[in-house]
C-alpha cells in the first residue's frame, strides 16, 4: 500500500461546537493505482486527502505513508518525508507567476537541492502535451494547460503519490478531460499512484477505485 488511515478522526470546534469532518475513517491506498475520493462539498473528501498526504494532522487514528508512522515523526523528518515522497496538485495550480514553465516544473528539484535534467523536464512535457510551452510564463497559459504543468511538476520531482485536491473545480469540461488524461497517464505510462478528491462525476469514470464519502464516512468502495 502507497498509504493508509486507520480509525481516521478529525475534529474541529467552530462557535463552541465540535464539527466532525472525518468519522473513523479506513482506508488503503494501493500503490501504481488512480484512487478516486468522490463525494458532495462537505463530505471529508479534501480532508482525507490532506490526511493521507501528512498536511493535516487526524484527531485520533492513524496515518501511514508507506512504511512510515506519520505520528511518529518530529516536524522536520515529516516536512523531508513529504518533499520527497509527496506531491499535490491544488484547485489554484499554485505556480509562481514570475518563473517559465520550465522554472516552475524543475523548482521542486532545486529545492532539493538537485540538478534538473534538462532531457528529463522535456520528456514530462512532452508526455502531457506541453512541449512548446516550456518559455511561456502562467499567466499565458490557459487553466487546462497550468493544471497540466502542475501535474508534470509532480512527476518530474520523482514523487511516488501525487494528491490532486478538486484539480478541475475551476476548469470547463474540456479542460478538465485534458487534466484527467494527464492524471490517468501518470499512472499509465509513469507507475505513479494518484489520489484525486472530487465531486466531478466524470472523474470516476478514470478510476481504478472509487472511495466514496459522505458527511465524514466512507458509504461505498468500488471495487471493494
């Protein structure tokens, strides 16, 4: 398994009352697999999903992230786990405006402290359809096609679990198939596990497993 939450709690208290937004959760995620987390606004989907990736903390439970307790480690050891080991795909891209495309794919890597491979940045690119748009900056790129880099990021940093959080909210209809084929490939043509949280229908329609929600609990796993 790629990750799992074992007996998932999360709590929050809002205007002296406890909201819960996961209620003992399970949940496996298996590896080289596209888990789909699919269920209405308000139902944990994101919340899970931040779980498993070790940016939010359970209540109570448990979290692994391959062999790792994620209890068990301090703040620096679970910031290095995820860098190496985790990237996200969010709603907003999240790519800085002032970078090329090429900057924005490679900045995980330097960050690292590692020297991009010019070859290695154009073959992800050229995989998800973005050779010629390696110079441009974001803000010239189509929402489709900046949700796109944002996925090559992931897979150009060598990362085996890539979280998308709603990676199509804010995309028309075709952009949003470009960006699940693009999800689909990482999985296909890369061996990547992929995890998607969504209430976009089609998207479960690419899974190879759905996980379904509903105010905080999982109502139905397909294929079980």
């Amino acid at each position: 398994m790629a990750a799992r939450v074992v007996a998932g709690v999360v709590e929050y208290v809002m205007g002296g009352e406890t909201v819960v937004a996961l209620a003992g959760v399970d949940v496996e995620i298996p590896t080289g697999c596209l888990t789909v987390i699919f269920g209405p606004s308000g139902s944990g989907k994101s919340t899970l999903l931040h779980c498993l990736g070790g940016l939010q903390q359970l209540t109570s439970g448990r979290v692994e992230l391959g062999d790792a307790d994620l209890a068990t480690l301090d703040r620096a050891e679970l910031v290095e786990l995820r860098r190496r080991h985790v990237a996200v795909v969010f709603q907003s891209f999240n790519l800085h405006p002032g970078l090329s495309i090429r900057a924005n794919l490679e900045l995980p890597l330097l960050i690292r402290g590692e020297r991009p491979d010019r070859g290695a940045t154009d073959a992800v690119a050229a995989s998800l359809g973005l050779t010629g748009l390696l110079g441009r900056f974001p803000a010239q790129l189509s929402g489709g096609q900046q949700q796109r880099v944002a996925v090559a990021r992931g897979l150009l940093a060598g990362v085996g679990l890539l979280l998308a959080d709603e990676p199509t909210g804010n995309l028309d209809r075709r952009s949003g198939d470009e960006v699940l084929g693009a999800l689909r490939r990482t999985v296909d043509d890369f061996g990547r596990t992929v995890v998607m949280a969504t209430h976009d229908q089609a998207a479960t329609a690419i899974a190879d497993r759905t996980v379904q929600l509903l105010d905080g609990r999982i109502v139905a796993i397909s294929p079980p």
